[in-house]
C-alpha cells in the first residue's frame, strides 16, 4: 500500500513524534549555537516575566524565539544534506550553506528587533 493510500495510525502519530524529538536531541547534541538560543531564550522568559509583558508581548517573543529556534534547526539540516551528498567541498554547497546562515542572522535580528521593541519600553 502507498503511503498516500495509508489509513491514519496512533501508533504512525506516537512514531513521528519520537522522531521529531530524536531531532531536537540530535540538534541539541550536535549545535553549539542551540545552547546559545536556549540560553538566549530562557533570559527572554525570565525578563518577561521580570517586566510583566502583557499577552500581545507574550505572543510576539514567542514569535521571535521560534523563528530562531526554526531557522537554525532548518538550517542545520540543510547542512547535514549539503554534507551526505557532497563530504567534498564544492563552491555550490558552500552557498548553499552560507545562504541557509544567512537565514538564520535575519531571524536573530528580527528577534533582537522585537525584544527592543517589547523591553526598552519597559526598562527606560
């Protein structure tokens, strides 16, 4: 039977998620900037709560530690592709590399954006 044809399983359901979190432990393990937006993002939570953001504020740091966090696992995988199918360098993997980086300083900008937005009020 296709995949496409598959009836729905709990058991295929309970299976993706072990997977999913088999993904987390790899990024975790295997990303030294993870620790770095962990870390970020705990002291995010921590003056959130410290300053008393409202829910809007709530909504949109959560925003902001998800695209990080989103974008660098994204771009950790596009790594982990770029490196099985090319272990050699090659100038089209690199950009495909740098790219991928790229994507991931715009979402920590856009986050540091918004937490200015969201705590300067607050502390000043």
């Amino acid at each position: 039977m296709s995949k496409e044809n598959k009836s729905f399983s709990i058991g295929d359901r309970i299976l993706s998620f072990g997977f999913a979190i088999q993904g987390l432990i790899t990024f975790f393990k295997t990303q030294h900037n993870a620790w770095i937006h962990l870390l970020s993002a705990i002291a995010v939570i921590v003056l959130g709560f410290v300053l008393k953001v409202n829910s809007n504020e709530w909504c949109w740091l959560i925003v902001a530690i998800a695209i990080v966090f989103v974008s660098e696992m994204l771009n950790t995988a596009i790594e982990f592709l770029c490196d099985l199918v090319s272990p050699q360098f090659h100038p089209t993997a690199k950009k495909v590399k740098d790219v991928a980086a790229g994507a991931v300083l715009i979402s920590a900008i856009a986050a540091v954006s918004i937490g200015f937005i969201v705590f300067l009020p607050k502390l000043f």
